[in-house]
C-alpha cells in the first residue's frame, strides 16, 4: 500500500520500497515485511497495545534503503530518532534491540495479519486465512481489531472462525478444549452460565463413574453397583455426557462469537473514548484462571462427598 513505501518496518527498520510484501497488525496496524513478522512471531508494538493506539506513519522518514536507516534507529513505541548505537530510546526509554523482544512464539509463523497488498478476507474459501485480515476489516459490525483485543493471545486462533460465521452464518466449527474439558473451557472464556449448567450435567452424568472408582479406591464391594439397573444408567449417562460434548465442540465457538460481539456493542454504546473502549473491550474479553479452579474445587468437593457417603453402606471386599 502506497502509505507503507517510505516508512521503516516495524521489526528490522528496512525501509519499505514498492514491490515489498508488507503484513500489518490486525490490533495496532503496525507494518511489518513478511519474513520480519514470520521471525518476530507476533507484534512486537506491544505498547501501543496497551494503550488502545493505533500505529501512524512516521514524521520525517526521509529513508531509503541502505542509507541513513542503517545509521541511526528509529523508536518504534515514539518514533524519535536515535543514534545507531544506542540500546535504549533517548526520549521514552523503550528497547531499541530486536533481540530483546518477544520470545513468545504463536503456532502460526507469518501471523494473524493481512498482506497489504491483497483484497478482501471476504472472497476467501469458509475456512479463512488469517494472514490475509486487515484490522479494519468488518466482522457483522465490529471490526477484527476489536475481536483481537477481545480475544487474547489466540486471536490467530478465533478471528477465523468469527469471520466465517459471520459471513457465512454457519454455526459449527470443532473446538477439542470444548469437547475434552467442556465446563472448563467456558469458564476459561468467561461463560459462566453455561459452565455451571454443564458442570451440573457432567457431575450428575459422572456419579455413577465416581461410585465405582470409589468402590475400587477404597477397596470396598457395592453391592447395588452390580445391579442390571446401575448399569443401565451408566450407560445412559455416559452417552448423554458425550452427546452434550459433541455439542460444546460444535457450537462452543459460534456462542463464544456471540458474547464476543454482545459485550463488544455494549461497550461501544457505553465508552466513546478510545482508550478506555479498548481497555474495556479486552477486560471483558480474556480468560480467567480463577473460573478454572473454581470448578475443579468443586469436582474435587463432589467427589469427597460421593466417597463419604458410600463408605458406611459398603461392605469389606
């Protein structure tokens, strides 16, 4: 794109010159050359992440290639010009060395970004590419920039997946964290509604299993877990467990998608301030840990009760 040429890479400071293959942010817009970003493994502007700022060309980039860009660095958080040996920027501090940033690496090398160059996500196959999304490209009326802050550190993983329902109105994808672990995942995602139903479901489905491991623990004989009756039930209770599975890791992405746009418009309706939409939309996104142990407390909890009251009705086996 023309407002790229003449401005330095993000990651190695080349200037960029027409004919480059240049991949921005979908977050902050910050441009990157393709191979720059492949070895960053994501942005690396992460102030401007921070702060809900968006990259702007640089003032006075008078470069060209293999002159004075190669003589002194430019700040990528400032953009203030420093000497070429400098590790640290003389007006805001920030690192100046490529070596120092990131070493966080996302499985998908070349990134959630869109070559500048290319058009619309929207004439790609259903199963969309996340390399080519810009940060203003519109997903049913917010746009993936929001989505990202929403989302977290998988957004490469999510912004797919929200763009081809919105585009194609489908419903199902195949999440396995959502099929493995699914009350946990939804409080992971900040879904507690549906974690505490299912986490009802899947402890009632599991008593059954929990009696007999107890049984065999604590080496004691239950003699109405042998019965044709008990059987019968745990059987039905096992399928309906991973029937409800199959559900989560076909739908558990699309309502995902849905809270994810839901709080999204309530926050644009409620902040109009940039900085603070930003740091709403990504407090209300994210995950949260505490979800996670909550429900493995009371797993743990429904367990030692199921133990505690077989004792007493069992036999020495």
């Amino acid at each position: 794109m023309p407002k790229y040429i003449g401005q330095p890479c993000t990651s190695c400071r080349s200037v960029f010159k027409e004919g480059d293959d240049i991949v921005v942010c979908p977050v902050c817009g910050s441009p990157y050359h393709r191979d720059c970003y492949a070895n960053e493994g994501k942005c690396v502007n992460t102030i401007l992440h921070e702060a809900g700022r968006d990259w702007e060309p640089e003032a006075d980039t008078a470069f060209s290639a293999g002159s004075s860009a190669e003589a002194e660095k430019v700040c990528p958080n400032c953009g203030t010009k420093n000497p070429a040996g400098n590790l640290f920027c003389l007006n805001c501090g920030s690192s100046l060395s490529q070596s120092e940033r990131a070493e966080e690496k996302t499985d998908n090398p070349g990134g959630p970004f869109r070559n500048a160059q290319n058009g619309s996500p929207y004439g790609l196959p259903p199963f969309v590419n996340v390399s080519t999304v810009a940060a203003d490209s519109d997903v049913d009326g917010n746009t993936v920039g929001d989505y990202s802050k929403y989302v977290g550190s998988k957004f490469f993983y999510y912004i797919p997946k929200f763009m081809r329902f919105a585009k194609t109105k489908s419903k199902l994808s195949l999440n396995f964290s959502a099929f493995f672990f699914p009350y946990l995942w939804f409080a992971y995602r900040k879904m507690p509604a549906y974690a505490i139903v299912l986490w009802l479901v899947n402890t009632v489905a599991a008593i059954p299993a929990i009696a007999m491991y107890s049984s065999e623990m604590l080496g004691i004989a239950i003699p109405f877990l042998e019965t044709t009756g008990f059987i019968v039930l745990y059987n039905i209770l096992y399928i309906l467990d991973r029937v409800l599975r199959i559900l989560c890791a076909a739908f558990g992405n699309y309502l995902y998608y849905k809270k994810a746009k839901a709080d999204i418009c309530r926050i644009k309706e409620n902040f109009t301030e940039e900085t603070s939409r930003s740091n709403e939309i990504a407090a209300a996104g994210g995950v949260s840990m505490a979800g996670i142990w909550i429900f493995v407390g009371l797993t743990f909890a429904v367990s030692m009760v199921i133990s505690a009251v077989l004792a007493p009705i069992a036999a020495p086996m």
